[in-house]
C-alpha cells in the first residue's frame, strides 16, 4: 500500500476516496462488506416498525397507506438515506481520523528519539555540580499551580456572577437560593428578607446565618485557652482514627481478594468500634495502659492544667512542659483553624470588590467583625452596605447563649403582658357610663335571665363557671416533649407576643379614634419601643439552633433594583464555604466500593454470557481473544468469577489471575 492510498486528512474531503474526511469508505474496516452491514441493520428496523404498524392499525388503513408503491419500500428509503448517510460516516470518519492521530503520534516520537543527542561528560558534570538536591524545578511548579489557581478563581467568580445574575433575571426575585447554592444549603441556619424601616419601598434587609460544625471544618478551631493537654489527646485521637481507617481497608481488600461478600455498613462500624480497644484505655493510673501507647503518661502529667499562657514567675525553659507547650505553639495548633478563617474571608472579599472599612479581630475570643462602613448610624449609612460577624462557639458558650436568649424573652413576655394590662384597664375606664359597649357588657347584663331561663332547666353550669383554656390570642399549646424541652424553637411564644402587639393596636384605635390624649401618646411610644426591640430580637438567630461550630452572621442591605451587595456577598460567601468546610459527607457514600446492592447480573460486563451447557461453539470469540492464556476449566471446590467477566470492584495489591482465562481489569 502506497503513499497514495493513506492520504494526508484533513486536507483532503471526498465521499468515496478511502480515509478521507467524510468519506463512507474506510481503510480501517479492512474485509467487512460494509454494504451487507447496513442491508442487514435496515432490514430488521424496517421489518420492526412493519411490525409495530401491521398490529396496531386496521386493515382497512393499511390498505390506502400502500397506494403509490409499497410502505416497506418507503420505510426502507427513509432509514437508508438518513442513517447510512448520517451515522456510517460518522462512524467512518472517526475511526479514520484515529488511525491518523495514531500515525502522527508515532511519527512525533520517532522524531525526538533522531533528534535526542545529550554529550556524556555534560551528564556527568552536571550530576556532580549540583545533583538532584540543586537542579529541581519545585519552586516553578509550585508558582505555575499558584498562577493556574488564581486563574481558576477568577473564571470562577466571573462563572458565578454571570449564574446569579441569570437566576435573578429567571425569578425576577431575589430569595435564599441567590446566596448558598448546592452542598453548602444545609448550613443555612436563617435566612430572613424584610423591607427596611426607613425606606420599606426602595430597600431591603437581609439576614443571613450559616453555621459550619466542628466536623466540618477543614482545619480545626480551638478556643485560646484550651489546654495543652487537650490538644495533645485530641491529635491522639486523630491517629488512631486514621490508623483504625488503614486496617478496614486492608481487611476490605482482603476480603474481596479472597471472593468473600463485602463487609456492610454496620458491619465496618461495629469492627472499629471492636478494634478502639487495641489503642485506648479508660485505665488512666497504669502508666502501661493501651491510652499511653503514643504519649508517656509521665508528660501528660507534666502538662496536666497548662493553658495558652504561663505565669513569667513560673516560666523556665529547660522546663518539660514548658517545652512540649513551646512544640505545640510553634505547630499552630491552637491558632490555625481560626486564623486561615479569617484569612480567608478577608482575601475573598478584597479580591471580591467587597471592600471594609472597620474590621475587629478578637483573637482570644474567636470572633471577627467586619463592616463596610465605621459608623454605626443607619441614618448616615448609605443603601448598600454589609456587616459580618464570625464567631466560634463551643458547647459551653452555646448553653449561656440559650440561658440569655431563655430570659430576655421571658423579659419581652413580662413586658407586653403589663403593658397589655394597662390598655385593658384604660379601655374599661373609656367605658364608663357608656352602656354596652362590646360582647363582655352584654354577656354581663344577660348573665342573671341565661342562670334563671336556660342553665335552671339544663342543669349546665353557667359559662363564667366554666374552666376556660382558650386565651383567644394563640390556640391551645400541645403539651412539650423533652425533644421541645432540650430544643426551644419558641414559635409559640413569639407568636403570641406578635398577636398581642396587633390586637393592642387594633384597641387603642378603637378607644380614641382620631383623638390623641396624654394616655394614648404615652401607650403608643411604649408599644412602638417595644415592638421595635422585639422585632430586632426576632431578627436575631436563636442559639438552640446553633451547634458547636464556626458561625458566619451576614447582615445586608441592599436597594431592592440594584442589589449590588446581594450579588458580591452571595460569591463571597460560596467562595468562603468552599475554602473553609469539607461540607457534608455521609460515610456510607464516602466509603463507596461496589457493595452488593450494586452488584447486579444486568450491570456486569461479560464476554461470555451464554450458559456452559449450549455448547463450545460459543465461546469461539473469547477463545480467541484469550489464546495468549488458555481458558482453565473451573473446578467444582474452587470459588472463581465467571469466566471473561470484567470486574470493576476495587483491587487489592494481588494482581493474581482468578479462574477465568483473562487477566483481572
């Protein structure tokens, strides 16, 4: 075969010249009749639809459909233009293609082998200048990656402005879905849109609380006084962790190499729950127990109490513990997870276009504040600003946060009840020599004719007799639980006090109308500071929605057409989520390895599917494909997968090969 015959595609097109871009003929066919293929493929679809019209319409229909030559001939045209002439060139031309990549790659080669020419002596000079130690190319790889990253970012960010902007185009609304999108959802603790008090038409506020938990944190947070002791058991526990990790794997792999069911999920937790007891030990005076294994129980003694700061009157640096604290400071442990937090959040915002002008770092506390502007008077703010508030709380934080939210709210309670007293007082006295003036003075004054005409003959006892339940403000509150008891949302008494607000309104309307006395004005100015501090605590995340974890509060405002800040805030927070949580990880998925209810017969892949039994004949195209090994017949005692199988299961190191004839995939 010439030169002429493999001609240089893509230069040349033509229809029928072989290995040309868009011809139906094809050098990589070789012998195959390509002309029977088709025939034979059109043949059986023609033949089905035939099929499929003859049962389904009347005889009668059939009949007209064959006027003006056969229907099977017209099915058979149609087929053959559009599927020879679409689908078989496709085909052909791929495969041609690939021969010619295949040809220009070892063509590619074959030149830098002919053009490689490196002196002996240079090699050996420059082995023994510098060596591997001198002449390495990390710090480039390193600076390409930092580019490449930075590069990815921002194609990220400009990816996420154009799909928020696109979905607030679609929706013609901004909602929560504008801020946390895919795998980040779930750590929405609140999220609350309202019209804002000075310009309720033009602009609006929102609130935004996302709570991140300890196990999803990428790196770890501790509080600034922790112990030393604690972080030392804690990074303990970590490696026993991995270590507990390591030996399910290996006796997973085992397990498959041996052709044994895999373990399932229940089954590899309760083996490492089996196996704690290899490293730890509840025995905490034997200086030989298991939980010592890793750290002497003579240094934890050392260090038992030590926190973040050492008394200078105390401080000596030959000193064990002082020195183990020294080990554990300069790791960072204590001070990484919050400060690559803070990092983070403040180098997206800056990259972001999301400047600050007030931000207060408390180290100790792990908090950080951040505001758009200093000022604090929303009279002096502008329309479009931002506050964020990140802090992290520990158990014993969160259960003094409930104790206060617990009382401030009683407080509200306290409040509202009195002052709903006084405007009932008031308006009993707005009623005097009046007469009948609501539903109350006329029950009052039928009170005496429904005792003698009505209850005298029933026997019922009379309504104010009756034990009332119903305060007619909220409906009757089912009895708690533990699970309300340990986890207050405290809907129901918010809901009430909003009732109450509503209601006192609707009666100081009633009692002065239009006139404004020195009782009204003094009611009015207590109800409305009242309602402006309870709304603002509504506003507030409640803390027995909080779990141990970092907690980002955002607090936006935003005019409503343009929504600058919504749309900067939304990239940065999914920006800052990205890079701070590993987010949810169900175990059962994360430790996913073909188990066995996805081990089903339709999804195996096999060569060989017809039975023993039907006889050799048909297994001729597997015996030829494996005739560099020949196929060993499978013992009765011996447990080996069928033959020709491709088994897709995660390998162990063992690349044996099993009792099929083809080697493992």
């Amino acid at each position: 075969m010439g030169s002429v015959d493999l001609p240089k595609s893509p230069n040349v097109f033509h229809p029928e010249k072989p290995s040309a871009v868009g011809s139906r003929n094809s050098l990589a066919q070789e012998f195959r009749d390509q002309q029977a293929e088709v025939d034979l493929l059109l043949g059986e679809e023609v033949d089905k639809v035939m099929n499929h019209l003859a049962s389904k319409l009347p005889r009668d229909v059939l009949e007209r459909l064959d006027v003006m030559g056969g229907l099977k001939e017209k099915l058979y045209n149609y087929f053959n233009q559009n599927y020879q002439n679409m689908f078989n060139r496709y085909v052909v031309t791929s495969e041609d293609e690939m021969v010619k990549k295949v040809r220009n790659f070892i063509d590619k080669e074959e030149m830098k082998t002919l053009a490689r020419y490196s002196p002996k002596e240079i090699a050996q000079l420059l082995d023994q200048i510098g060596g591997m130690e001198k002449f390495n190319t990390g710090e480039i790889d390193k600076s390409i990656i930092n580019m490449y990253g930075h590069l990815q970012g921002h194609v990220q960010r400009g990816i996420n402005d154009l799909e928020n902007l696109t979905n607030s185009l679609l929706r013609q609304k901004t909602d929560v879905g504008a801020f946390i999108r895919g795998e980040n959802a779930y750590s929405v603790v609140k999220c609350s849109f309202k019209d804002n008090i000075k310009k309720p038409k033009n602009v609006s506020d929102v609130k935004l609380s996302v709570n991140i938990l300890d196990a999803e944190l990428i790196s770890p947070i501790f509080h600034y006084q922790v112990t030393v002791e604690y972080l030392i058991k804690d990074l303990i526990s970590k490696n026993i962790m991995d270590i507990l990790d390591k030996e399910i794997e290996k006796m997973k792999d085992q397990i498959i190499d041996e052709g044994r069911e895999e373990m399932q999920d229940s089954e590899i937790i309760f083996e490492k729950m089996r196996r704690v007891a290899n490293y730890t030990s509840d025995d905490k005076d034997d200086p030989k127990s298991k939980r010592y294994t890793f750290f002497a129980k003579s240094l934890i003694d050392k260090i038992e109490g030590l926190r973040a700061e050492i008394d200078p009157e105390e401080y000596d640096s030959l000193n064990i513990r002082e020195n183990l604290k020294k080990i554990i400071d300069m790791e960072n442990i204590r001070n990484r997870g919050f400060n690559t937090a803070v990092n983070s959040i403040t180098s997206i915002l800056d990259t972001s276009k999301m400047g600050y002008q007030f931000i207060e770092n408390l180290k100790n506390a792990r908090e950080l504040r951040i505001r758009e502007y200093e000022d604090n008077d929303i009279n002096n703010l502008p329309d479009e600003r931002y506050a964020i508030r990140l802090k992290y709380y520990d158990q014993a934080q969160l259960l003094h946060e409930r104790k206060a939210y617990d009382a401030q709210l009683r407080s509200f309670e306290i409040e509202i009840q009195h002052l709903w007293d006084v405007l009932d007082m008031v308006y009993e006295d707005s009623k005097f020599l009046r007469g009948i003036v609501d539903f109350k003075d006329l029950a009052k004054r039928m009170k005496n004719k429904i005792r003698r005409k009505i209850k005298a003959v029933t026997g019922d006892p009379l309504y104010e007799d009756i034990e009332k339940s119903w305060d007619e403000i909220s409906f009757i509150r089912p009895t708690e639980t533990q699970i309300e008891t340990m986890n207050r949302t405290y809907l129901f008494e918010k809901d009430k006090i909003k009732r109450r607000i509503v209601l006192m309104k609707e009666k100081l309307q009633n009692v002065y109308s239009y006139r404004y006395p020195i009782k009204r004005r003094v009611i009015e100015e207590r109800l409305a500071r009242l309602e402006s501090e309870f709304y603002s605590f509504d506003y507030m995340i409640n803390p027995y929605h909080i779990q141990p974890g970092l907690l980002l509060d955002v607090d936006i405002t935003s005019i409503k057409r343009k929504k600058a800040t919504l749309d900067g805030m939304a990239n940065v927070l999914n920006e800052f989520l990205h890079g701070v949580s590993k987010g949810f990880q169900d175990a059962a998925f994360a430790a996913f390895s073909r188990r066995r209810s996805t081990t089903r017969e339709d999804l195996a892949q096999s060569f060989a599917t017809a039975p023993a039994e039907q006889g050799e004949e048909k297994t001729e195209y597997l015996d030829m494909l494996t005739a560099a090994e020949p196929v060993r017949p499978k013992s009765p005692g011996r447990q080996t997968r069928s033959r020709g199988v491709v088994d897709s299961r995660r390998r162990g190191s063992s690349r044996r090969t099993r009792g099929g004839g083809l080697k493992e995939i």
